[in-house]
C-alpha cells in the first residue's frame, strides 16, 4: 500500500543516510545514494519510493547546508559506529558491557504483542539471556502492549512458547498495560513541567509542521489549560483524533524524533488484558522510559531503529537514573523478511500456509521445519551483533543445526522419486542395520530379496554392465539400463570407490518431503519455487516414528516429521 508521508522512523532513516551520505562525500549528500541506501534497510519502504524521494531531497538540502565540521560532529553524536575507524566496524561478537556489575544488572526482553516472535526477536532475546547470565543479573519479559488495537493473545502465547523454547529463563513477566497508572502520573509531571502539552492539531497539519520545523499554536498552551485537557482525556471525555500529547523537544532538530513527537493518543479499542478501562495509551518512547525505571534497566540491547536520544530526554525530563543503550542492526536474512508489515500479507493472502509455514522465519516456523534451539544459540554467539546494516545467510544457521543433529538423529532409508529395480540372483538377507553409524541410538531389522526401490536421478545416468552397491547390502551389475532398470547380484566385496545407492525394499511407506527455500528473490519479489515437495519411499521402519521427530535421510538431508508420513527438510 502507498502511504502519503512517512513516519517517524522512517523519516529518521532518510536523515541517517543524507549524513552519512555527505560526510562520505566531501559534505554533498547525493539524493539518489539516500534514496538507495534507505531502500536497501527498509525494503518494505519500495512500494512508497516516491515518497522516499521526494523526503531524501528535502534532507539532502538541510544537510548540505550544514558546515563540514557539523555534519561530522552530528555524526559523531548520533552515529558513533560509523564515525569509527573501519577495522572497528562489523562483526563486534558479545563483547564486555560497559559499567556492567556482576550482580548488580538487570535486562529486558521488550516484545510487543502485535505479530508472532521470529528469528530477529530470537537472536536479540538470547543476545540479552547470555549477557543476564554473564552478569548474573535480572532478566524480565515485558510485552509492550500500550497499542490495543494491534494486540492480541495468541501473540503474547507466541513469545512465552518461543522463549520457553529456548531455553531462556527470565526472573520476572509483566506487561506495560499493568502500569497505566504509573505512566499517566509520569505524563501528568511532563504537562506541570511544562514538558509536554496537548494539541487538538490533524495528523496531516502535524506531519506538515515537523517537516518544516515549524512549532504549532498549541505549544505555548499554558500549563493549565493543558492540565484540563489531560483530566477530560483521562475522563474519556475526547473521540480518537481529537488531541495528542506531545512532547515539547526542539522542531529545529535534524533529528526528527526530536521534533515534539506524541507522549499519548486516544485509542477508543479494547484491550485484550484490560477492556474498556483506558482509552488513552502511551506511546512506545514514554512507556520505555517509565517502564525501564521502574524495572531498575541497566542496559538495554535492542535493534538501531529505536529512538535513544528521544528516550533519554524523557528520562532527563521525568528525573530518571541514565542506562547503557547498546544498538545493533536488524537480524535480516537474505530472501525472508522479519518485518511484520511485509509478512502479514503473506498470511493474509494465503501465499505461505500460516505464521508457522517453514518458510517463514518465525520461530514457530523455525521449529516446524527441525531447525532446534541450539543452532539459534550457536548462530547467535558465532556472527554476534554488528553496528551496521547486514544481511545473514540462511545456509550458516542451517549449517550449525546439522552439526548439531548429526550426533543425534537416526539414520532412515529415503528414496526419493524412486524406480523400481529387480535384482538377479539376489540372496535374501536378514539384516539388522544401527540407526547410527557411531552412536547407540537403536537397530532395525530389514528384510532384503530382490525386490528395491532406489532414486530414479542415480540410476537414470548408469550404463548396462555399471557396477555399483546398494548401501550396506551388496554389489550388483546393470543389465538393463534406463527407463526399465534391471541388474544381477554382483557379490559382497567391498569395492574401493564403488557408487553406492540408497534403497528401500517392496516393504516401505510413502513419504514425501517440503524443501523450503527463500521467501523472495532480489528485492521483494516472491520466490515462486521457495517450496518443493518431493515424493519417495521410506524404509518400514519410519512408520514408528513419531511427528517432532528429526531423523537423517542419508544423502537427502535432516527431516522432521510433520504428519504421518510428511516430513520437512531441515537441512
């Protein structure tokens, strides 16, 4: 959908890129590189490139008529990773914390409720867990639910199960819907400081000032009339869009979360934990600020979308303790977006099968396709948090997740798109095959005449008179090639660099396989081949497996069943 403005954040990124741009560049910011580096951060953002364009030419010329010296000093506060010297940059992995006391430290995990918990809230949560024990420190899960028309409990469900999944323990749960109280009391002190006031202005007519830096007439309100307003707006006494409270910053700042950005709206929609009680929410800066005090935050480890500075004024405003703030990048993967507003649409239009397809990068997606907690944890520790925007490759999180499951998977025959194969002379044997060649996790016995069925791609390329082995049996010769295959027993001798092939015997189930793949090509392009299913056969003893289970189909991959007789690729 194309929107006609952008916001907050988004109008944050633009002034981002137009610095860094000009500082690169002798001072000139050049609009195109803007407009291309914003797109590249927030892909969600191309159906709205016009937009981004026309905002990207408008901070090009407010910076390019800064000074060289101050567009370095800006840099330099806001952007201090990237003032810093090259090899500094990038991969920083979990390094000590500054004025972190063992024992004397405490941290957040801060969800809102508002979509299902994926792979970015994954590795940042674990990031904050590692650090929790590191510091032996306090750990509290706090859902960020002061938007009621976005929250819903199968969401809260969604972090408590992937969290307990994880493995990652916390001291304390609450949410930011229990403190409405607190909060307000914390708005009522901004409005008496004259901090903050009310204004009845239109989103548009906002939108319009804070562009032009241009304060509105309702910020030199008196505190009283602002008191007022504030009784009336606790009483419910105003619609939706009647007032704001807006924080009184400075609308001359490049910075536009500065520029008297919203303390509170009303929102006239139950909530799913409190019903009908408020109708005037906080927003997401204010709630942070109140709530990190009253949690006693020492450090938060979050994402370099959200506004430090905005909430360090407000702490400054309201008398608060200061915390250590440490910013990282998103987690992006190469080809699957963690944006909600580019995943929702995939669920609503039924292009993937729900929130857990094994292509979304969701944790329940995660676990429904094999992928296990560890990897996450592994993955985590291995690339760290880097300060600068990158993209992760799905093939290194699945890497780690078979190291992990090779030690401790079984080992089931799986041949896929199978062809039939009757062998000569074949002795009937009676074999009892381990699940594992190095491990004790169990035999099976497997009765082979015959009778087989091995992958159609291996035997497709074999000539008449090609020797080869079935896996852990014997040897045989073809004496019929493709498409009608036929062979003759060739002996027991194991023969150096023999091709070996897979086989199930006339005794198998049915099985077939989903091989997820990346959700999108370049840009956001849907991946019209990002799910395969592939048909075979699997060894009789598969039926007693049960769903959850991952086992190693040997040269195919790590599987996991998700039905009875359907598996998933874990990789």
């Amino acid at each position: 959908m194309v929107a006609e403005s952008l916001g907050d954040e988004e109008l944050a990124a633009v002034e981002k890129a137009a610095l860094l741009n000009a500082a690169k560049h002798g001072g000139k910011a050049e609009v195109g590189a803007i407009v291309g580096r914003v797109l590249a951060e927030r892909p969600e953002l191309r159906t709205n490139a016009g937009i981004v364009a026309r905002e990207a030419s408008a901070a090009a010329k407010r910076v390019n008529a800064l000074s060289a010296a101050e567009q370095a000093r800006l840099v330099a506060e806001r952007y201090p990773e990237a003032a810093a010297p090259a090899e500094k940059q990038g991969r920083v992995g979990l390094p000590a914390l500054p004025n972190a006391v063992k024992g004397e430290t405490a941290f957040r995990l801060p969800p809102e409720p508002s979509g299902y918990m994926t792979v970015g809230h994954a590795m940042a949560f674990t990031i904050n867990y590692l650090y929790k024990e590191q510091y032996d420190g306090e750990l509290w899960l706090r859902f960020e639910d002061t938007n009621p028309r976005k929250v819903l409990p199968q969401y809260y469900e969604s972090f408590r199960r992937g969290i307990a999944w994880l493995s990652i323990k916390y001291d304390h749960e609450k949410n930011v819907s229990d403190d409405m109280d607190l909060i307000y009391e914390a708005g009522r002190k901004l409005l008496e400081q004259g901090m903050a006031y009310a204004c009845s202005c239109d989103e548009a007519k906002v939108k319009k000032l804070r562009f032009e830096g241009t304060p509105c007439e309702h910020r030199e309100r008196p505190v009283e009339a602002n008191l007022k307003i504030w009784d009336e707006l606790l009483a419910k006494k105003h619609a939706d869009g009647s007032y704001v409270v807006r924080f009184k910053g400075d609308m001359t700042s490049l910075n536009y979360s500065l520029r008297d950005t919203n303390l509170f709206r009303v929102i006239s929609h139950p909530h799913p934990l409190t019903g009908d009680r408020y109708n005037l929410w906080p927003t997401y800066d204010l709630a942070n600020a109140v709530e990190d005090e009253i949690c006693g935050i020492t450090h938060v480890l979050r994402s370099s979308e959200f506004r430090n500075e905005l909430q360090q004024l407000i702490r400054d405003s309201l008398g608060f303790r200061r915390i250590e703030v440490i910013q990282f990048s998103r987690f992006n993967f190469k080809g699957t977006p963690v944006s909600k507003r580019l995943l929702r649409p995939l669920v609503e239009k039924k292009v993937v099968s729900g929130w857990d397809d094994p292509r979304m990068p969701t944790v329940d997606g995660l676990r429904r396709r094999g992928i296990v907690p560890q990897a996450i944890r592994d993955f985590t520790i291995q690339v760290g948090y880097t300060k600068t925007e990158h993209e992760y490759d799905w093939s290194i999180l699945l890497s780690l997740n078979r190291k992990i499951l090779d030690p401790v998977s079984k080992r089931v025959f799986f041949v896929p798109e199978p062809a039939r194969l009757q062998v000569a002379g074949a002795p009937r044997k009676e074999l009892t095959l381990p699940f594992h060649p190095q491990r004790d996790l169990g035999s099976r016995a497997i009765e082979a005449g015959g009778e087989f069925h091995v992958p159609s791609a291996d035997i497709r390329g074999l000539r008449k008179g090609t020797v080869f082995r079935l896996m852990d049996l014997y040897n045989v010769r073809l004496t019929n090639d493709w498409p009608s295959p036929e062979a003759e027993y060739a002996g027991d001798e194991l023969i150096p660099d023999l091709k070996k092939l897979q086989w199930v015997t006339g005794s198998h189930i049915d099985a077939q396989v989903t091989v997820p793949g990346e959700l999108f090509l370049a840009g956001d392009v849907y991946n019209r081949e990002s799910l395969k299913e592939v048909a075979g056969y699997a060894e009789e003893s598969a039926s007693m497996l049960s769903v959850g289970d991952i086992v190693q189909f040997p040269r195919f991959g790590f599987c996991r069943l998700d039905a009875p007789g359907r598996f998933i690729l874990a990789g």
